[in-house]
C-alpha cells in the first residue's frame, strides 16, 4: 500500500513524512518523527496521555488520522519548555509533587497549558473541568489541580 | 493494518464512495473510526473523509436549528443562541474529546456512549443523509431503529425545532465519574406547554436499550396534563416499560431499570 506525503509544523519546526494509511498522529509523533511525550495509553479517547495542541486545540493523537494535520500546527510536551528553562506548568508540577508515576504528566500537562492559553486565571473548577478527560491513578488529582492553579499568571488564581 | 483514505471536497463523492464498499467507515471526529482502526478493527480498510464546508455549518438563528454532521460539541458550547443544548454538549467526554467529536458521529456511538443524541431524540430531529440513489431525510427514530444499517450512508445534518423556552427541554446524565464518564442512564425531556398542560411531550432515555429510545409510556402519562405532583408519579412509575437495558462496568440491567424512574421524577421536578 502506498505511503501519504504528509507536512505539518511540529513544535513550530517543519516536518515532512511518509505515512502508512489509517495512521495515527500519536504513532506518527512517536515512531516517525521521535517526539516521546506524548504516550500511549488506552488507544480509546478515555485516558488522555497522548494529549496535544493541535492549532491551539486540544486533541487526542491517538484518536486524530495523521493526514488530517496536513498544513497544521502540532505542539507537544516535548515544544513547551524554553531551552533548558522548563515551562511554569513543569514547574508547579515539580514543586507541588504533581507527577508520581509520570505517565499522565504528558497529557496532564497539555490540557492544562490548553486551558491557561485561553483562561490565565481559571477557578478549581475550571482547572478540573480542563483536566476531566485525563485519567491519573496516582496522585488523588489535589497535586496536579494545586500545580495548575499555582502556576495560573501570577498565582492569584480565582477559589 | 494499513488503511486507504479517501477525501473528497464533495458530499456527493464521498457518499458515492461510502455506498460502493461495505468495509468502508467515515470519519469524523475520529472518536469512533480511529478507536475501531487503534483496536484492530479488520472490517474497515477504507476511510472516507469529506472537506465539504457545509458539513460543519451551524444554523441557529431561526426557529429551526441546522447542525453540520461534522459540527463538534466544543463549537456547540461556544454557541449562544444553542444555550439549551450546552448541558447534552457539556456531558460528553472531557475538553479534548469535546473538541473532536460530532454531533454526527454520536448518532452511531454505541451504550454507554451517545447522550447528545438522546437530547436530538427528545427534540424530534430529522436526519438528512445522502446515499448512493440520493439524498432524504429521516425522522431520526426511524435512523436509530436501522442504525446497523445506515454505515453505508453518509449523514450531512441533524435539523430540529428550538424549544419554545427554557423550561422546556430537560436533560441530565446520569455518571459515576464527574464531571466525565460513560453513561449509567441519559434522560431528555421536551414538553411543551399549551396554556398548563403539556403537549407533545418527548421523553428520551440513552443505555435504557441498545439505541437510544423513547420513554412512551412515560409521554404518554404527561400528555394532556399539567406537569404536577401526580403527572410526575405517574410517568416515574412508567419510565421502565419498554426498555432492555443491558449490563456493563458502569451499571447491570438491573440497577438501571431500578434508578430510570427515580431520575425522571428529579429531571421532570426540576431537582438537581
């Protein structure tokens, strides 16, 4: 079967790869270009690991056809530190033990930068309604919510 | 194993293409295709996708709403003049999935899946599709009750009146994880009101059965009355009948025909 030409910004980088039919974006992030942070996880649309921004957007990769992020800005994990200068978000998950095992800090970490770009000073509630579609089974979710609302701008984030 | 993708700028091709393989699927969202592709699904190996504008325009404005299949929850929840349906859009997934999934790909989302089109049942939608002899419109009871059969057409809109007010159309979902999770029961209410009493009422229920369905028995209680104490008891009491739920994870059969009537009365009563 015949590989699609595909190009789309990666992290503000142009890309170009070939991709087999039906691939996904995630396999396509991972396998083709070598961007390991957004995971694998249930391959469903229920855990949220593999979260991206897709044109701002948060998507799945898992769930999005590679081909339909032609001409499309992808960003990752791996596209919002600064140089050796980790983003806010990281920061406030360091500092608040927000990470545990670590596997849905990726996704966890997309959908609240997601949130942030389009509300830098959102409540609990909004920070929890952010991260519902991304599933962590260590922390109790506090440290991650504590993180997010920590690194709103400025830390005076609404109760 | 590889797939062939096939994106056509017409519905009218992409129609053609749907009809002319059974083993082909469109995708929308991807919500529901990728999952099946991601699962190893070998009954798909094509995907048929359509650029078509129209597929994803919004037509609220008037008194009848026109929603593009390809219309995603998130841009319902960006909608003012759709206010009434935020609550069925809110529901469903967290924001991600919000911002792929279609209100034309739920039609075809399996239990515990589906709830925004339970609200589109109670609203008495029409669906138009477009197959290969041609495009019609389906009364989307009718589109449910031959889902199985409707892989090979392709939808292009749902179209439904606005509710007169606020009051009403009603709905609540009913989940073990909040704000998101699968369904454990999904209820919709329309009841329009003539003077007091209530005409055309439309009660639909999702995970009560295989498709979402009406709760005719229960309509059947509110028609003709004012919406009371005693027309509350009486359509709780006939919630159940005519459904077959089924067990899975969230909920059995059983709990799910126990708790139906209980949450028809909260939803009816106005009870949060």
């Amino acid at each position: 079967m015949t590989k699609t030409p595909l190009q789309f910004q990666h992290n503000g980088r142009d890309v170009a790869i070939f991709v087999d039919g039906g691939t996904n974006l995630l396999v396509a992030l991972r396998e083709l270009i070598g961007d390991m942070t957004p995971k694998f996880g249930c391959g469903q649309g229920g855990c949220g690991t593999c979260s991206v921004l897709i044109d701002g957007e948060l998507h799945l990769s898992c769930l999005t056809l590679a081909e339909t992020v032609a001409g499309r800005s992808v960003e990752t994990l791996d596209g919002i530190k600064d140089g050796p200068n980790l983003h806010p978000l990281q920061r406030a998950f360091a500092d608040n033990f927000a990470a545990q095992c670590g596997y849905c800090t990726p996704g966890m970490l997309m959908a609240a930068k997601a949130l942030l770009d389009r509300n830098p000073q959102p409540s609990r509630a909004e920070v929890v309604e952010a991260i519902s579609g991304n599933i962590c089974r260590c922390t109790g979710y506090e440290p991650i919510i504590n993180a997010v609302l920590a690194a709103a701008s400025g830390g005076r984030a609404r109760a | 194993m590889p797939v062939t993708v096939k994106t056509f700028t017409s519905t009218n091709e992409a129609a053609a293409a749907l009809s002319s393989d059974r083993s082909a699927r469109y995708l929308g969202g991807g919500t529901l295709v990728m999952r099946a592709l991601n699962e190893g699904d070998i009954s798909i190996s094509t995907v048929v996708r359509a650029s078509d504008q129209a597929m994803t325009r919004i037509d609220a404005s008037g008194a009848r709403v026109v929603l593009g299949a390809g219309v995603t929850f998130a841009r319902i929840l960006a909608e003012r003049d759709l206010g009434f349906l935020h609550a069925p859009a809110r529901s469903i997934g967290g924001p991600a999935v919000r911002n792929m999934g279609t209100v034309g790909g739920n039609l075809f989302a399996p239990v515990p899946y589906g709830d925004f089109t339970v609200a589109m049942l109670a609203l008495d939608a029409v669906v138009s599709v477009q197959g290969g002899l041609g495009g019609r419109e389906i009364g989307i009871e009718e589109f449910l009750q031959s889902r199985d059969r409707q892989a090979g057409t392709l939808v292009l809109a749902i179209s439904f009146a606005k509710p007169g007010s606020t009051e009403a159309f009603r709905y609540r979902k009913i989940a073990r994880i909040k704000p998101k999770g699968g369904a454990v029961i999904t209820l919709a209410a329309h009841l329009p009101v003539n003077g007091s009493r209530i005409v055309g009422a439309r009660v639909a229920l999702g995970s009560m059965a295989p498709t979402p369905i009406r709760a005719r028995a229960a309509e059947r209680a509110l028609e003709g009355r004012a919406l009371d104490a005693s027309t509350i008891n009486a359509a709780a009491a006939a919630a159940v009948e005519g459904t077959s739920p089924g067990d899975n994870a969230l909920a059995s059969a059983w709990y799910r025909r126990e708790i139906v009537g209980v949450h028809l009365r909260r939803l009816l009563s106005g009870q949060e």
